[in-house]
C-alpha cells in the first residue's frame, strides 16, 4: 500500500460486479425520473456525488424560509408520488 492509497481524500474503489452495474443503471433511471418530475413541478435539483445518489439544492444565502419550506413540499410530493 502507497501513502497515496491511504490518503483520506482517496476515493473508494468503485466494484464492477454485473450486479453492482446493473443496480446502478435501475438506480440512473430512479434517479433521471425524480429529477424530471422535480422539474415538471417546479423544482430543479441537481443529482451529484460519486454514483449520482445525492441531490444539490441550489440556492441564494437570502432565499426566504416560504420559498425553501415551498421547495422542499415539492420533493416530498415528488417523492410520495414516485413510491406509490
């Protein structure tokens, strides 16, 4: 082992079994169909992160709480609705 592979800022080592791939791409189609319905609502999120399993909210220091509080009952509508 270098120091190289020790360091904290390394990234894990992605596995590249046929089941991980294949969850992955169910999980890019969960994850294009949540960010598309965030959008056709109103919504824009960003899917980030080193698989795509996180979403980025972007907005100003002075969003007012009502606007963020608006926001986030989107992605919860969004998301109840992609579980039923």
């Amino acid at each position: 082992m270098t120091a190289a592979d020790s360091s904290p800022l390394s990234l894990p080592k992605a596995s590249t079994s046929n089941a991980d791939l294949q969850a992955r791409r169910e999980q890019a189609v969960v994850r294009g169909t949540l960010v598309q319905t965030c959008a056709e609502n109103g919504l824009i999120i960003l899917p980030c992160g080193m698989y795509g399993n996180v979403f980025r909210f972007l907005m100003p220091l002075t969003t007012p709480d009502d606007l963020i509080d608006e926001g986030m009952a989107l992605l919860g509508k969004t998301l109840t609705s992609s579980v039923e």
